[in-house]
C-alpha cells in the first residue's frame, strides 16, 4: 500500500494531540478553510502535513524525527 507522508489524517491527528476523533475532523475541516482563503486546494479528511506542523507549535515534523534518531 502506497504511505503518503504528504497529508495527515484524522487518525494521526487523534493520536499524535491525543483527542478524539470528532475533533480532529475539526480541526481538519479548520485548517482546510484556512488553505483554502489562501487558494489552495484541499482534500476533506486531510491536511497537508506540513501546514498542521506549521500550525500546531511543538509537533515534530517526521524530517526532525529522523534528523534526531540519526544523531544518536
């Protein structure tokens, strides 16, 4: 099966902020309105993961994970 690190699911989100389900669809449906004022277009149930990094202060990027577990 093909894993796309490109966009972030609800699942993720839930697991990663550790809340429920119902509100990582809001948050994805937040950011999504966010990306699309700026003209972006968006995927419903996704995010991009680079904008929900962006966003969420203290979330690590899977980039920073690997550069850190490289190190040590």
């Amino acid at each position: 099966m093909f894993d796309c690190k490109t966009f972030i699911s609800v699942k993720e989100i839930s697991d990663v902020l550790r809340v429920s389900q119902s509100k990582s669809y809001n948050i994805v449906r937040t950011l999504n309105k966010e990306l699309e004022e700026k003209g972006y277009m968006v995927i419903s149930g996704r995010v991009s993961r680079k904008y929900f990094e962006e966003r969420f202060y203290g979330v690590e990027s899977a980039t920073e994970k690997e550069v850190k577990n490289a190190g040590e």
